[in-house]
C-alpha cells in the first residue's frame, strides 16, 4: 500500500511507516490500521514527515527480505526518499535473526535510521543498536520456541490419534472431533471418483463437475490439481492421515517420517475397491512417458498378469497372452472359455447376490443424495442472489457490484438447473428398474448364455466391472473377482446392448 501524505515541514525527516501484522494476529485484533495511525502519531509528535507507507499485512515474520513491500523500503532507502523506518514493536519488522540483522546493517551502510516504538529504540546510537541486536535475539528465541511447542503438541496428538484442528478433507466435516462424510460435498466427491474411472483424465473430470455447477469448499472452479488431491487423499475409502508433510522453504514441502504420522479412521465415501482402481490408473499415468492413451483392443487387456510379476499383452503376429519377461503364454480363447465358465459359478452364489443387491441400493442412495445437494444448492444460488438484489435495492451496493455479484450467481443457477432434470430422470431409471433377488439370477443367466457373441468391447466392460486380476501360471489360472456390478451399470450394459 502506497501512501501519500503531505510533509509537516520542508526541512523535516522523511520517514516510511513498516506495517505487518500476521494473519493470525489480525484474528486476535492485531489491526493493521491501529499499528498506521500508531505510527503517524509518532512522527507527528516528532516532527517527521511520513512519505510512504509499507504494508505487509498478512505476511508472516518468518521471512520479509523478499516480499515487494520489502525491497520497495529498501530502494527508497537507498535512493535517500526515506532517512528512518518506524514500526511499532522488533517482532512486527521480522522474527527472523538474521534479516533483522540484516536490515540493521543495510541501514547503517545507508546512514538511516530503524525506529521500535514499543522498544523505543533508534539505531543511531551506539546503545540504540546494541538493544537492537539484543531485542533481535529475544524475537527469534520466541519463535522457535512456539515452534517447537507446537511441532510437540502436534506430533503427541498425531501418535494418539487425536484430530488436529484444521480443515477437514474436502467430501468431510469435524463433528465433536470426528471426521463425517458432508452432505453434498461427499456425493459431489463420490461423483469424481466414478468419472475419473470413466474419462481417465483429471482435467475432463474437471470441466465435467463445472458444468453441472459444482463448485470446490472455496465457491472456485475445479481445475485438475484440485481434482488429484482429492482423488488420491485416502480419506474417501476411509482412512484420513495427518500431519504427513512439512514445509521446506517456499513453496516446497517434505513427507515426515511416517512414525509422526496421525490416523484416524472415518465412515468412507467410496468403496476401497474403486479408490484402488482409480490410484492405481493415477499411478500408471505418472510414470515418464506415460500417457492414457487408446482403450485395450482385447477383453483382459490390463488385467491379465504373468505369476512372475510381469504384465501379459497380446502380440499382433499370435493371438496368445504372452509375458515379455518369462514367456509364459496362452491363446486367447482358452484365456475366454475360463472366464466363461467361471461367470456360471459367480452368477450363480447366493453371497455375490446379495452384494449386488447392495450395491444396487448404494447406488441409488448415492444419485438420491447427489440429488438432494443439486437441490439445495440451487435454493442457496436463488437466496444469495435475492439477497444481493436486496442490497441493490435499498442503496447498499452500486449498480457495477450488484453486476459483478449477480452475474457468476445467475450463471451458475442455470447451470444446476440444467443438470437437475438428467439427475432426476437417472433417480427415477434407478427406482424403476430396481431388481429383486430372482431379477438378477435371470439377468445374469442371460448375460453368461450371451458371453460368446458379445463384441470384445462389450465383453472387456464386464470383465473389468467384475474381475480386478487374472494371475496365469503354467499349472493355474487365479481370477479374483470383486462384486457384480450394481443396478446402474447394469441399466447402462442394457442400454448399450
């Protein structure tokens, strides 16, 4: 902040104003406007004429030496436009030792003055500096020590368990100190999850959430860093870690030994095997070089794996599975007449009924609550923009604010609003096509007795909907498979057929 007051008197000193006041300090009513009118009352009584004002509000005093406020006072120093600094106390200039230090020396060289009015030092004595250095040393022997209290407190509470406060993960909120799923944010998350599975790609995820009308916890548009961190934070299958990381120096920061880590355990949003599926596709697209590229051609590509480790491909000159790193081998109808005849067995096993079935009832309760968040946010949208017409109305904004507010609002309400009908429409598909118990034996029969003529793209959408591995050994073939897939993949797989 540039200020611009007119001098007292011609031959008086010129003299810059330092204001910074962290931003916890603010919130303890450390306002910089009392440490401004503090400063201009000073140099007032002292004749001085205050040229410039240098406001670092916010900034923390760990490091100032190169904030813009910082080396604009430093070239106005050297130019001779200011002769002193004023500041209202040693830790508002810095906490850090040696760029108070610094600041000391650069101001001698400079043949000008730094000036503490709590401290009531002035650098232009011999015993004005020594208290300044003194003054100096107490300031950084006071941080590190709340550092350190604080690094205890943090690493005590992380071995116990115990929730730092903190904003909780996006999708969660704090209730009496435990972490719970948000109403709208969870299904909101859940909904990225299920869309990286399908476009593989975070920056289309992130463009597909704008348009619905999501929005991030800060009312910001998605961008695909945002959606990588919530992705790939655990906190979704149910497990929510903390303090895991440190800062380094800008804007860098280092993992902690996992020994200080903190766990706690929370209701998940997703099932753990979707979160695996989708870390796992993150993890393959950031190895060098590799990007998602064309969909499989073959209906276990990506899940057929050599009992060596090695991953199995199909050659275009033999149509076998074959490991690059051991040769192990075996055609591909071989590879589908077991798949086949191990559909029969898992279509048929009362325990993987009843696991579809809830599956089918998670996902519509999931769509039923995505739909209620579309709901309220779209109350919200319609309160806030009645608000600021009201505002408008009675005087309190002008005509360029209430536009400037209306406008994003206006347009986001009608982006929910165009999503709403296709949601409630896919809450109603869901409903009525509910199946029972004896439904999903006579779809699954149908779909096991369609296997052999269905095209391999079909053919590989089931496969990985229904099988996470295939291990192929030279004796044996291990298939694991996860669950039947739930009533709205079903209705999708009936629509593409």
């Amino acid at each position: 902040m540039k200020t611009s007051i007119h001098p007292l008197a011609p031959d008086a000193k010129n003299v810059g104003i330092w204001i910074r006041v962290s931003t916890e300090e603010q919130a303890k009513g450390e306002a910089p406007e009392h440490h401004l009118e503090r400063g201009k009352a000073y140099a007032l009584a002292r004749g001085w004429n205050v040229v410039e004002v240098y406001d670092l509000a916010g900034q923390s005093g760990k490091a100032v030496v190169n904030h813009p406020e910082a080396k604009r006072m430093m070239a106005d120093v050297k130019r001779g436009h200011i002769q002193a600094l004023l500041f209202s106390k040693l830790a508002r200039l810095s906490r850090n030792l040696r760029e108070v230090q610094d600041f000391g020396d650069f101001f001698r060289q400079q043949n000008a003055d730094l000036v503490s009015l709590n401290e009531s030092i002035d650098t232009s004595t011999a015993g004005g500096r020594m208290f300044f250095h003194l003054l100096a040393v107490f300031a950084q022997w006071e941080r590190e020590e709340i550092v350190e209290r604080v690094n205890a407190s943090v690493s005590i509470r992380a071995k116990m368990g115990k929730p730092i406060n903190g904003q909780s993960p996006y999708g969660f909120r704090w209730v009496d100190k435990k972490l719970v799923p948000h109403p709208d944010e969870s299904v909101i998350r859940h909904k990225a999850y299920e869309l990286f599975r399908q476009h593989r790609r975070k920056g289309t995820v992130a463009k597909l959430l704008n348009a619905s009308g999501y929005r991030t916890r800060e009312a910001k548009l998605w961008t695909d860093v945002h959606v990588r961190r919530i992705l790939i934070d655990t906190s979704a299958k149910g497990i929510y870690f903390f303090n895991r990381v440190k800062k380094s120096g800008g804007w860098r920061s280092v993992e902690k030994p996992e020994s200080e880590w903190g766990k706690i355990i929370c209701d998940p949003i997703i099932p753990e095997p979707l979160w695996n599926e989708v870390n796992q596709i993150i993890e393959e697209q950031s190895k060098v070089n590799r990007f998602p590229g064309r969909l499989p051609a073959h209906t276990f590509s990506n899940l057929a794996w050599c009992a060596c480790g090695g991953k199995m491909y199909v050659r275009s000159d033999a149509p076998k599975y074959l490991c690059r790193k051991c040769n192990n081998k075996i055609p591909i109808v071989d590879l589908e007449g077991i798949f086949h005849d191990e559909l029969q067995v898992f279509f048929t096993a009362p325990e993987k009924l009843a696991t579809h079935l809830a599956q089918a009832n998670q996902a519509l309760a999931t769509k039923e609550k995505l739909l209620g968040t579309h709901e309220r946010t779209i109350q919200k949208l319609r309160d806030d923009m009645a608000r600021t017409h009201r505002l408008f109305l009675d005087g309190h904004i002008t005509g360029q604010g209430f536009g400037e507010f209306y406008k994003p609002a206006e347009d986001r309400l009608n982006q929910v609003i165009k999503e709403l009908p296709k949601l409630q429409a896919e809450v109603d598909y869901l409903k009525v096509n509910e199946l029972s118990a004896d439904a999903i034996i006579t779809e699954a029969r149908a779909l096991y007795g369609r296997w052999p003529a269905l095209p391999t793209d079909e053919k590989r959408k089931i496969a990985e909907s229904l099988c996470e591995k295939i291990v192929i050994g030279h004796n044996e073939i291990d298939i694991t498979l996860s669950y039947l897939p739930t009533s709205e993949e079903q209705c999708k797989n009936q629509q593409q057929l």
